[in-house]
C-alpha cells in the first residue's frame, strides 16, 4: 500500500489545493516534486514575483502566507503497476484522506481547488458516499466552492505552459 503525503495546513487557510495522489516522485518528498511539473513555477509566479522555490520549507511556507493549504484525496492506495498515473490506482483499494480534519481544523476554508479533473471526480465519489446527515457532508455541500484547474503534470500535454499559469494565476489571485 502506498503512502501519500501529510497534509500542509494551518487554521489560517481560506483555500487548499488538492491533487490526486503523490507521483513516485513526490511520495516522501514534498508536493509536485517532479521536476518537469508545473505547479511550483506557478506558485512562484503568482506568489514570489517569479523566483525558484527551491526547498520544501520554502514551498509550503510560500502557500501558508497566501492562506493556502495543499494535500491530497486520497490518503493509501496500490497501482497496478509501479506508477504515478492515477489511471493506474486500483479503485478498491483507495482510502480517503479524511476531510474532517478540514472542517473542524480550518475555521475559514471556504475554496477547494482541484489540481486535475481526476482529483474533483475522486473528491465527489467519496462525497456522495456521506450519510446526508453527517456534518462533514453537510459542510462539504453548503460551505465549500469547488474550482477545478487544469493539471500541472507533465502528463497533461492538452495545454501549453503559459495557459495553465495564466488559468492558475487567475484563480489563485482571488483566493
């Protein structure tokens, strides 16, 4: 079973990004490690006037100023094969992250901003399977805006670089 990630919060946070599941590259790194992924040169544009974020601390702590947490759906999974492609995860064998962690712990989170479309499919999957009268699921349908962004990974080719920033650096000025 895999690990993913802890999650890179504090009560402060108003948005988090979530993604998937950690690449092979990230699992016991740091987030979107993989140094051809998008998404840190994205968050140095919109949040360090362009310059590298080179050191996990650096990277988190950059997110955390900008009240913006980042984790992911799924907490333990297995892949088919050896791989970071989420179209690889065996279905049955996902464990989600718990999302009351969120609720009780971030007093002012009203934004989830989905790193892909796989991420937003995951996170309904898991909400629809909430008994309606569950707090969680009744904070998740009434308190939380869902933004879905196009992926960052270099196995999103569908984009060019500057429209993920462009569509990126919108939404997180917002935030």
């Amino acid at each position: 079973m895999e690990q993913g990630l802890n999650s890179v919060i504090t009560k402060e946070i108003k948005a988090i990004i979530l993604g998937t599941f950690p690449s092979i590259k990230s699992r016991n790194i740091c987030y979107y490690n993989h140094e051809k992924n998008l998404f840190w040169p994205i968050i140095a544009e919109t949040f360090n006037e362009g310059k590298c974020l080179k050191t996990k601390e650096e990277r988190y702590t950059c997110l955390l100023e900008n009240h913006i947490g980042l984790w992911d759906v799924i907490k333990q999974c297995n892949f088919e094969t050896k791989s970071s492609l989420d179209s690889k995860i065996i279905k049955e064998s996902i464990i989600f992250n718990d999302f009351n962690k969120l609720r009780v712990n971030c007093p002012y989170l009203k934004t989830f901003i989905f790193s892909s479309g796989n991420a937003a499919k995951l996170l309904k999957y898991y909400q629809n399977n909430i008994s309606k009268e569950d707090k969680l699921k009744q904070w998740l349908d009434n308190n939380i805006q869902y933004l879905t962004m196009p992926s960052t990974s270099p196995a999103n080719a569908r984009m060019k670089p500057e429209e993920k920033l462009a569509i990126w650096k919108e939404t997180l000025n917002k935030i």
